[in-house]
C-alpha cells in the first residue's frame, strides 16, 4: 500500500532545500537590459523594459526620465503578473510503477516526490500548480503537496496523453520512457508549439540502468503474468545498455528539438542535486537540435 503521506513529507521537505523558483528565474535570465522571465507586458509592478513610443500611448505613459537621455520617446513596460500554471505528470502504467528493492522507492513514487517539490517552489509566490489529467482546480494552498501527490495517484492509465490547460505555461512529464515513442514525439510538438516550456524525466531502477544479472534468470513483466526465462544472462549485458542508451538519445532528441530539457533519474541517488537540475531545466529549456 502507497505511503501518501511519506511521499508528501518528503516532497515538503525537498522543496525545503531548493531554491526560490522566481528568484533562479532571475539569475538564469540574460535576454536585454531589463529582461524578465516572464517576457510579456501588462500589469504588474516589476519593471520589464523600454519600448519606444507609438502613437498609440498617451502623453502620460511616456517616461520622461528615459527619454531625456536622447531624442526618442520611451514607455516603460511593467511585467505581465497574473498567474502562471505548472502541470505535472507521473506515468501511471503498471511497469513504471515497480521497483527491484523493498528498500527503494517505484520509480513513479519517485517522480512524485521529484515533481511534487518542483511545484511546491513554483507555486509558493502566488503561481498555481496542477496533475495534467486532473479534473480538480489548479492549487497554491498549503494543502498543494497532498492534492499532487493524490491526483498523480489517481491518474488512471491512458494510451493518449492529457491534453493541456490553456492557461499552463510549464509542464513536466516523468516515466521511463520505455514506450513506442511516437505519440510522445507528437504531443511534446504540439505542446511546445502553443508556447508552453516543458522537461521530459526520465526515471529509472537502479537494476534497470546497471543490469546487474548473471546466470539463468527470469525475467516477467510487470503488472503481467508474461514471463521468460534467459540463460547466460552476463551475455545480454552489452547489448541491452546499448538498446538502453540509445532510447535515452531518443528521448533526449524529442525534448530538444523544441527547446525542452530532458534529465535522468536513477532511483536512490542524492535528489537535492537533480532537482536543481530540473528547475533549471525547466526555466532555461535547451538548446534546439
């Protein structure tokens, strides 16, 4: 039976160790003087950057102060305030939610607490957070990290992935990506192309990154009775990290391509410096392919 309330105190307490998610926006932002993470106008009060004037503002938006360092006239833009949304989503398939050890964690109970603590940074200065495929309102009480953690619990095993909020801004998708890749390749494009910045984590069993095997052994599916029997398993090693390796490139390509991050995760290591990792990979993105 899933510990939900464990999952939930270690979410608070890594989030605890990370950094303030708009103050690492800020580091992270190099665009022109004045820059701002968000890169939009409206209202708000933080200073975002000059414009010239058009003959559409008024007298009273010009900034004089600006303008009288040379022969143009100049309008101060504030930064775009409202609420932005980030969704999560942990991979509900039965193989995902496994694990090789009683004393580690699934690599789904993982991600939870991975994701859960990165929402937790992003919503705690007003910002909301969300399960993608959840039907419940987008959250910032300090009930957040029990909702996450039930919703992603809750999500139930689908063929498709959800399709967004209109309002998400970020998202962050977490399996092993074990998967027929295409529908992956799919949705992560037209995702991207309605502006929304994302990362693909993937997540992994120590045994399935290591492949630890030798002699006779039985291999079965997951949630299934399927199962096999492979001899000389110490044989198979090179050949499965290769094909292991090369859907780590694949997936790495997808999120690329469009200018997401992608990060891996291996089950029991330190989670403190990859969830640094993710922030900033979220907020940065990647370069494109």
């Amino acid at each position: 039976m899933r510990d939900t309330d464990r999952l939930r105190a270690d979410a608070e307490s890594l989030a605890a160790q990370l950094p303030e998610f708009q103050l690492l926006e800020r580091e992270l932002s190099t665009g022109h003087y004045g820059g701002a993470p968000r890169k939009r106008a409206g209202h708000g009060e933080e200073f975002w950057q000059y414009r010239s004037q058009t003959p559409e503002d008024s007298a009273s938006a010009i900034d004089w102060r600006r303008s009288a360092t040379g022969d143009d006239f100049y309008i101060r833009e504030q930064e775009l305030q409202t609420a932005r949304l980030m969704e999560i989503w942990v991979d509900p398939s039965e193989g995902f939610d496994w694990r090789s050890d009683e004393n580690l964690p699934t690599k789904a109970d993982e991600a939870r607490v991975l994701l859960t603590a990165l929402a937790l940074r992003f919503a705690e200065s007003g910002d909301l957070a969300a399960v993608l495929g959840s039907s419940k309102h987008p959250g910032r009480s300090s009930q957040l990290a029990s909702k996450l953690i039930e919703d992603s619990c809750q999500t139930a095993a689908s063929s498709a992935m959800p399709p967004l909020r209109n309002e998400t801004g970020h998202v962050v998708i977490a399996s092993d990506f074990y998967g027929n890749p295409e529908p992956l390749r799919n949705w992560v494009r037209q995702t991207a192309a309605k502006g929304c910045q994302g990362l693909l984590l993937q997540v992994v069993d120590p045994m399935e990154a290591d492949f630890p095997f030798a002699g006779r052994v039985r291999f079965r599916r997951p949630g299934g009775a399927l199962s096999r029997i492979f001899g000389r398993t110490e044989g198979l090693k090179d050949d499965y990290l290769e094909r292991f390796k090369t859907r780590q490139a694949e997936i790495r390509a997808i999120a690329q391509r469009v200018g997401w991050s992608f990060q891996t995760c291996v089950v029991g290591e330190p989670r403190r410096a990859l969830a640094h990792k993710l922030m900033t990979g979220l907020i940065h993105g990647a370069s494109p392919a």
